[in-house]
C-alpha cells in the first residue's frame, strides 16, 4: 500500500477534473438546473486567508452533491477588482493598478485552484475587464434613459485620506470603512441612482424569498420605512413653506418651535432677512466638520442657533413658532426640517430645555420637567382641539382627514432609505459612459461605442481639488457631442466598486455574450439563483444594490425574474487561534498555502467543515487540522484488506442507510461538521467489522464533497469502477434506517440505572420480561414497593419505587 501523499494525488485529480471538463455546465444539456452562488473576491494584495475557503467549501459540498444527483450545476468564480484598496496600493508602491490587478488574480487564482473547488472555469468573470464593464457601463446608461440616473449638487462625505466621496453606506462610525480617518462634508455635484424609487417594492418583495431571518431584518432597517404625514408650516411673511414628515400627526398642537438642516436652502435664500447671519454662518462651519454619524449618533450635547427674523406658522395653533437650526437634522433625511414636540420627544425636550423653549404636552401622561412621554397608543389627547378625548390611535387618522381637508398636509409613507451616491472622483473605476455639451447637456455615449475604456495613464493619483484624476487627461476628456457634434467633454468620475458586484451573477450565465449581459436562453434557464451564501457584512447593502439592479432590469425586460436570489444564507468567520479576528496587525493571519503545503488540500477542507457550526464564529486550531489530517489517513488505510462484496452485510447495513440519509441532509442545510461526525463513525465501525466494495464505494461517494482528491484516488486504487465523478448520488431505504434492535434505559424514580436491548417491535411485556430478567432489577426493587410503572414505547422505561 502506498502511503498517503497529498501533493501527488492532489495536482493529478485536479489535472483530471480540468482535462475532462468535469465541472462545465452546458446549457444544450438541459434537465434541472442548480444554481449556487458564492460571493466573488475582492482579489488583494495579501491573497486569500482561511477564512475564504469556508463558505466556497461549503458550497462546493452542495454543488457537488447535487451533479451526482443529476442537476446542471452552475458553480463559478471572478473578481471583483476595481477599487479603492487596488488603487491605494498601486499608489504607494508606484506599481499601475491594471498591474496590481494582474498579479493579485493571478495569485488568488492559483490558491483556488490547489483547494479543489468544482467551479466552471470556462465562465470566470473579472470586473475591470472591458468585455464586462461594457454591460455595467450599459446597465448604467439605461438607468439615464429611464430616469434613475440624474446628477445633483449635495453635501457628501468626503474622506480627506482617500480622496473620495463616500457614500452614507461606506461610512462606518463617523469613519471611512475602507481607511479609518473620520469623514467630513463637502458639497460635490454627484450622480444618483434612484434606488428610493424601488424602496416599496424591496421591502414587500422580502416575503417571496427564503432569506434568513437575520438578512430580512437588516434590509428592512436600511429601508426604513415609516408611515405617517406630511405637515406644511407656513414660513411668515414668506411664500414659503416648510414640510415636515412625522410618524405622530397627532401631537401637531404642541409643535412649539420647527428645527432645520444647516444644510437648507432656506437658509441661504433668506440671509439677508436672518438678524444673527454672523452667528449662523459661524454654527454653519462647525458643522461641515461632523460626519452625519457624529451629528445623529454620537452627539449628547444639542448645538443649534435660531434663525432670528424667520418664524414658522403652526398649522393647527395658528402661532408663530420660532425655526431654528441644529445638526442634528439631516438635508439628506426626510425634507431636512422637522417640527419639534418636545413634550413627547425626548431629543427635542432635551433641546428645548437647553434653549429655554416652550414645552406643551398634548397626550395625557406627559412629564414637562422630567422628559418625554412619548408614542403610547393607549394615551387620550388633551389640549388638542378637536382630538381631545381621542386614543392617538384614533387621534393619528383623524388629524390626517383634518389635514387633507384643509390642504395643510396629507398622508405620507417615508424611507430611511437614500439615493445611492454613485460617482467617485477616482480613476480605478469603470468610466461614466456619458458626455456633457452646452448645447444639449449631459448625452449617453452611443450604446455602439460601448466599452467606454479606462485611458492608460501614469498619473493616477486623486487630485487636492476633489476632482478625478480622468480630469488632467485632456486628450480623452475632450470629445464632441454624440448628438450635435460640437465640442464636449466626458464625465470624469468614475462608478463605485458595488457597480460590477451588482449584476456579476448575471453574467456567470454567460459571459462571452458580446450582443448583451447574457442571452434569454441563458438567463431563463438559469435564473434565479437558487442559493446565495456569503458573509453578513454583505447582507444589507451588496444585496440590496443587486436587488435593485435586477428589478430594475425585470422592468425593461431584461431578465425573467422579479427577484435575483431564491434564497440567502450567511458563515461566520474563521478567527486565529488567539480568539481575535484574523488581521496582519494582529499577526494572527493563517494562509491556506501553508495549511495545504503541510498537511494537502482535502486537510484544509474537512477541517473547515468540522470546525463548528456554519453560521458562527470559530477560532482556528492548529490541533484540529492535525486531527482531519490523522482522519483522512484511517480513510486511506481501509484499502489495505478490502473485503469482497456487491451488498451492505448484515453487522452494518443500517448504518449504511442511516449514514445516506444524515449526511445528505446533513450537507444540505449546511451542517457538514455533524455529516463528517457521521463519516468517522462509519470508519470506527469498519475498522472493528472490515469492509466491503459496496461499502466502500457507497463511504467514498459521501466523503467526497468535503475530500474530493483522497476519494478519487482511493475509487481508482480499489478499482471501484470508472471514475468516482461519473457515480450517482447513493441512495437509502428508510425502513432500514432503523435498528433491529434498539435499548431502552431504564430509570428508578428518574434516574437511568441501566438498559437492555430489544426488538425495535418488541410489546410492551416482552420489554418488561427483559427489565425482570436483568440482574440489575433484582438490586433496585429488593426490599422496596412498585408504586408505577411508565413506559415510553421504544425510548424510556421509568420504575417509581419507595
């Protein structure tokens, strides 16, 4: 017997698989179709850690199990390789990101490939490759066509380290997730995608799929959506009004003074009016250098200035109320202007306490010097007109007719959700494909011409002034009008990096298409995606970008279906051994290369899947891969004496069937630690009563989702018949999933004393009778009283005894 050596059977089968074409789905194939879908790589500089494996091992278990069961699989890979952290480092190692990119794919590539995964290579997919930012670029351009991408002025954050603007999205803590440095404001012209037009429906949509629960949450706290009213406040003296969304129209009459953004253009507009424009203008700068984070989050104190000379009207007191500014009102949330209550909020009775403002309460229960009673349904309006006596579940609806009926207001659903931010002042981005003349504005580059290609240049670094460094390419940034022919020039910003994640699943279904995203024939066939794992640090955002991009092209007809996932899961990490997470700084870092080099590939790969439990964190154990590694060695040795034998014998055929029926179901939900629990049991059991080839082979079809190199070059060995990856999924019997004979514990007042064994059909007094015959009876009953006796068919027999 040879001994076990990884490295050779390792590169040999993975030769095999590629050769054969093992793992290509085929489309003229037909029959039923299996979608799996992994999260695509961000392809860095330091290259795949153990954590990555995890949750491609465990789909690649399912995918696996699934081919040999019959379905088309389609299970693929790429790069998601525009970006920030490419862009960064190619700057401070003066290397060109398109280089950087290169190498790091080609690292990331070559680590996959020793692990073994089943992916379709002939369908990998790179986001910075022009023949598939051509279709992001065009998804983009139908966005313009229909409305969805417009360009506005707005504050944004800018990170002064990156220097890039931000969107709310990537700033975590009042800081830029990608660098740390706190983030501050600028107004920038910007193109928006108008996501906020798809909030209703990503919110109810939620209920046709099989997210779990977790995921659900997340993306309906993003969307945020509130359903209450929306108020006119007459500014005096003015033309103006201000409206004000709130969930609570019902305490409009203890409204006692309004709070706007900094940020509003009515403070702009009236200036000359406001009597203390200095202090104002003073507040104002302080401002610009808070995050929103810092301004909602993070602030206790309440800052704000009144904007003396402007007053707002109560519309349903008649008062005038003073307005003031505060930062803790966003321009970039609801209108920007809120009517305080602050007799039953307690962020505007804090404020109002520091400012010496009037607090009325209008709900019965309210407490003016302690803090806000606030949203009880339960309580009776009071000092509140026609409300008075009313439950505010009756008061909200009515003051909303009383509204309507007076044109002050009307009923309004809000979202937390905001427009996406789309634009970067960045050059490692896929080009904006529009242009802007100032005769016809801003105009698509024709659909013809598309790839828009990133210029090759050699200064690429983010200027001072904001803008991007496209800008200083004069020769590409000069062109003329697509639709009058005078001069133009191309929109320098360039897309953020969820634009090529946003649509990549698409693409895998066929991705040599140069006529469109991907033919009908192939997205009929293979949309949806029928399961979507990835981590939980992706499950707001990234998933709702996606979703949106897809309903938006169900709705000009592009793909067949509402919806782009059938279901989500998500892993927990792998952290070091230390218990922290796995980071250089921390020097806990574990590369695979090291992992597989040491101890092979399928090592690495059954470990992953022991470790614990799929959807939490675990901590990495250098004993525990020592321990798979010793486990795949006894699966190596049961070759030495291989019985004869076409059948399951008789000593061990129940646990054939019950190990088919637990570990398929076990890989199914995820849970391949207890199916590799089940495998090494089975192992135990063979090496006490030998084993056969059937057995053999039934074992090595089940092992080798997790273990695919050993389990092939063992089938080869044995001579087992053909090739491991041409077999059919083994199947069980369920009346022989259960035990011929099976024990009973047997308790006395409720603790076990000892079992026997009996058929599993064995009457209740032929279960007694064995009770009576054991010795171990004679010594709990003697010299006590049977008071009962309960017995629990085919589990538990309880003796009460005194």
């Amino acid at each position: 017997m040879k001994t076990y050596d990884p490295k050779a059977i390792e590169k040999k089968w993975q030769a095999f698989w590629e050769d054969r074409e093992v793992y290509k789905s085929d489309l003229a194939a037909g029959g039923k179709k299996f979608y799996p879908l992994i999260e695509f790589p961000y392809p860095s500089g330091q290259g795949l850690h153990v954590g990555h494996p995890r949750p491609y091992t465990a789909m690649d278990i399912v995918a696996r199990k699934r081919r040999y069961e019959g379905e088309n699989v389609l299970f693929t890979m790429g790069w998601d390789s525009f970006g920030l952290p490419t862009e960064n480092y190619a700057m401070k190692n003066n290397i060109h990101p398109k280089k950087v990119t290169e190498k790091n794919v080609a690292n990331f590539k070559k680590q996959l490939k020793s692990l073994g995964f089943s992916f379709d290579w002939s369908r990998e997919i790179n986001t910075t490759d022009p023949s598939y930012y051509k279709w992001t670029q065009w998804i983009f351009l139908q966005m313009f066509k229909h409305g969805l991408a417009y360009k506005t002025e707005m504050p944004v954050n800018w990170c002064p380290s990156c220097k890039v603007g931000l969107a709310n999205e990537e700033v975590v803590g009042g800081k830029c997730e990608r660098c740390g440095t706190v983030v501050v404001h600028r107004r920038r012209s910007q193109w928006m995608l108008k996501i906020t037009e798809y909030a209703e429906r990503l919110l109810e949509d939620l209920d046709e799929v099989d997210y779990i629960e977790a995921v659900k949450i997340q993306q309906k706290n993003w969307i945020g959506k509130s359903v209450g009213a929306e108020i006119r406040f007459r500014v005096k003296d003015t033309d103006e009004s201000l409206e004000v969304f709130t969930t609570r129209p019902d305490t409009v009459f203890g409204s006692t003074y309004m709070v706007i953004a900094p940020e509003h253009p009515l403070v702009e507009r009236y200036k000359e009016r406001i009597e203390n424009y200095d202090e104002v203008e003073a507040y104002l700068h302080e401002v610009e250098k808070k995050s929103d984070f810092e301004r909602t989050e993070m602030s206790k104190e309440k800052t704000g200035v009144a904007l003396k000379g402007l007053n707002g009207i109560n519309p349903a007191t008649g008062k005038e109320i003073p307005i003031w500014i505060s930062d803790y009102v966003l321009m970039s949330y609801g209108t920007g202007a809120i009517m305080a209550v602050p007799g039953h909020d307690q962020r505007d009775w804090e404020f109002a306490k520091k400012f010496d403002l009037p607090i009325v309460c209008v709900v019965e229960g309210g407490d003016i010097e302690n803090g806000a009673y606030t949203d009880n349904q339960e309580g009776t309006m009071t000092g509140s007109d026609f409300l008075d006596g009313m439950k505010v579940e009756e008061a909200i609806p009515a003051m909303i007719r009383w509204l309507e009926e007076k044109g002050l207001g009307r009923k309004q659903v809000n979202y937390k959700l905001r427009d996406w931010v789309f634009s970067r002042q960045r050059y490692w981005g896929e080009p904006i494909p529009l242009v802007h003349c100032e005769e016809c504005g801003w105009v698509p580059v024709p659909e013809e011409s598309l790839p828009l290609e990133l210029p090759d240049v050699e200064q690429y670094e983010p200027t001072d002034n904001g803008q991007s460094p496209l800008a200083l390419v004069e020769d590409w940034v000069n062109t003329t009008c697509p639709k009058c022919n005078r001069p133009a020039k191309r929109e320098t910003d360039t897309m953020p990096q969820w634009a090529g994640s946003s649509w990549y699943f698409l693409r895998y279904t066929d991705p040599h298409n140069d006529e469109a995203p991907a033919s009908k024939e192939a997205l009929d066939f293979y949309m949806p995606v029928d399961w979507y794992n990835g981590g939980m640090e992706h499950t707001t955002l990234h998933l709702l970008y996606s979703r949106f991009w897809h309903k938006f092209l169900y709705d000009i007809g592009v793909v067949p279906t509402k919806e782009p996932y059938k279901k989500r899961t998500s892993h927990g990490m792998i952290l070091g051994e230390d218990g922290g997470k796995m980071s250089k700084s921390r020097g806990n870092v574990i590369n695979p290369d090291d992992i597989v080099d040491a101890y092979g590939a399928d090592t690495l790969r059954t470990y992953e899947m022991f470790i614990g439990d799929f959807e939490k964190a675990v901590p990495w154990s250098e004993n525990g891969v020592k321990g798979c590694r010793r486990f795949l060695e006894r699966v190596w040795n049961l070759q030495d004496g291989l019985l004869e034998g076409d059948r399951y014998r008789d000593e061990v055929e129940v646990l054939m069937h019950q190990s088919i029926e637990k570990v398929s179901r076990d890989y199914e939900n995820l849970k391949a630690n207890t199916a590799i629990a089940q495998l090494m049991t089975m192992v135990n059991a063979f090496q006490n009563t030998g084993v056969n080839k059937r057995e053999f082979s039934t074992f090595l079809m089940l092992l080798n989702p997790v273990a695919p190199h050993i389990t092939e070059e063992l089938w080869e060995i044995c001579e087992l018949g053909g090739h491991l990856c041409e077999q059919d999924w083994p199947t069980f019997d369920p009346e022989k999933t259960v035990e011929d004979v099976i024990e009973i514990p047997v308790q006395f007042n409720g603790k076990v004393r000892f079992k026997v064994q009996t058929a599993k059909d064995a009457s209740k007094e032929e279960v007694f009778a064995a009770v009576r015959a054991s010795e171990s009876y004679e010594k709990q009953v003697e010299g006590k009283e049977i008071v009962k006796e309960i017995y629990v068919p085919g589990k538990i027999l309880n003796i009460v005894v005194r």
